[in-house]
C-alpha cells in the first residue's frame, strides 16, 4: 500500500465531434516519503492527471486510492473528507479565497485541518518570498505572486500528500531553492509529494520522474 496509487486512468473529453483522449491507462504510485516529478510536454496530460488523483475530476476509466482507500467513484463527501485530511492541493487553477488576504487564506486552511500555528505560516511565508505580502488580497497579487501564496497554502497543514502543478513555474532561482528544500524537508518528514514541472532542477531532485506523453507513460 502507498500514499497514493493510480490504477489505469483513463480520462476522455469531447468537445462538439472531437475526442482527446487525455489519460489513456496511466498507473503509478508515489509512496510516503517521495518526491514524484510529473513531467512531459503540454497537452500530455499531467493536469488531468492531478486533478483525477485528488478526485476533483473523475476519470472515465480505472480507480485512485489513497492510502489503500479508494477515492474514485465514491460519494462527493468521501472525496471531500479524504482530499481535506490527505491533501494539500495546487492546481493550475488556484486554490485562493479572494475575500480572504494572503495571512487569511493560509490560517484558514491551518484551521480546517486543525493544525494552526502563527510561527508555521510566518515560515512558509517566508519560504515562499511572500512576508511583506501577507495582508495583500488575491486580486493584489501578481501571477507569480499568485502562484506562490497558493502553494503556501497547499503546504500549510503540512499534508501526508501534496500535489502541485507548476509550483516553481514563477519563480526566481533563490525561491526555486528554498522551495526545493521544503519538499526535501517533507521528504525526511516521511511525506508524498508530486509534482508537475517543466523544471530541470526541480525533477532532478525528484526520488523519481514519470514522463507523459499523449496521455501515456512514456518509458522510452
Ligand atoms: N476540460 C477540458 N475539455 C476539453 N479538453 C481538455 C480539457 N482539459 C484538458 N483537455 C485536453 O486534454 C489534453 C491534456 O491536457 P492537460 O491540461 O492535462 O495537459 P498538460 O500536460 O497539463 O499541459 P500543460 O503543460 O500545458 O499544462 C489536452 O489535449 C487538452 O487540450
């Protein structure tokens, strides 16, 4: 059992008569304890491929579990609870609360999993290169910016699995490193971690590297 296994993913959408084939039987894990670099050219797939293994999407085909514990096609509020007390999520969407500033949005997060802590959110904060932005607004935020605080708030509640799409995509190579070391500190921790990124050096720190390609592991 690993923290997290996909088991031949299959993900269709149709738009009008067309059909892309987004995932076309992808399995893999990422045990506790790893870093997983998810990398491959864009429209290969590694969205899709977060979004189903945290269950935000559903893939057509095959079946997620998370700790032995099976997401896919289970009620919303299983998903809900597993995705609340197992992940820390940052997707190319953003994850954000714009009624909430940058200090808000992480303590509310800190909260929902019952894990608050003023010393931790000041540290993350600054791990990110965001302290003098903490009581700015999403909306006061620039993309990078953005994209930084998002994933302060998927690392806050220090989650037994992150998932990160791009998570050093805007940033500069001092935060690039400092944000590599937090992964290897969650590494040491015994946490799972994977990570999309068409960065270099992040996937050569990576314990492994999965590449996509047209919806399939390439293992060429
Ligand atoms: N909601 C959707 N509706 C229709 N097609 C979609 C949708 N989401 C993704 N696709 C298509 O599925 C394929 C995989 O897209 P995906 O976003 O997963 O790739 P990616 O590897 O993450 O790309 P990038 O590196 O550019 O983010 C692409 O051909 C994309 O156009």
């Amino acid at each position: 059992m690993h923290a997290l296994d996909a088991h031949e993913l299959y993900r269709f959408f149709h738009i009008g008569d067309d059909e892309t084939a987004a995932l076309r039987g992808v399995s893999f894990h990422v045990a506790a304890g790893e870093i997983v670099a998810l990398v491959g050219p864009s429209g290969s797939g590694k969205s899709t491929l977060l979004a189903c293994v945290t269950g935000l999407d559903e893939p057509d085909g095959g079946y997620v579990e998370v700790a032995g514990v099976r997401l896919t096609r289970r009620p919303e509020a299983h998903r809900t609870r597993v995705r609340a007390a197992s992940f820390g999520i940052l997707l190319q969407s953003g994850n954000l609360f714009g009624h909430l500033n940058v200090e808000q949005n992480l303590r509310l997060q800190m909260l929902l999993a019952k894990k608050p802590d003023d010393e931790r959110m000041a540290g993350l904060l600054e791990s990110v290169g965001l302290s003098h932005r903490a009581r700015a607004f999403p909306t006061e935020l620039s993309g990078g910016e953005t994209a930084r605080a998002g994933l302060a708030v998927a690392l806050a509640a220090d989650p037994p699995i992150l998932i990160a799409d791009e998570p050093t995509a805007e940033v500069d190579a001092d935060t690039e490193s400092r944000l590599i070391a937090h992964f290897e500190a969650r590494r040491d921790a015994g946490l799972a971690t994977l990570l999309a990124t068409h960065s270099r050096a992040l996937a050569q720190k990576a314990d492994r590297v999965i590449r996509l390609k047209d919806g399939r592991i390439d293992r060429g």
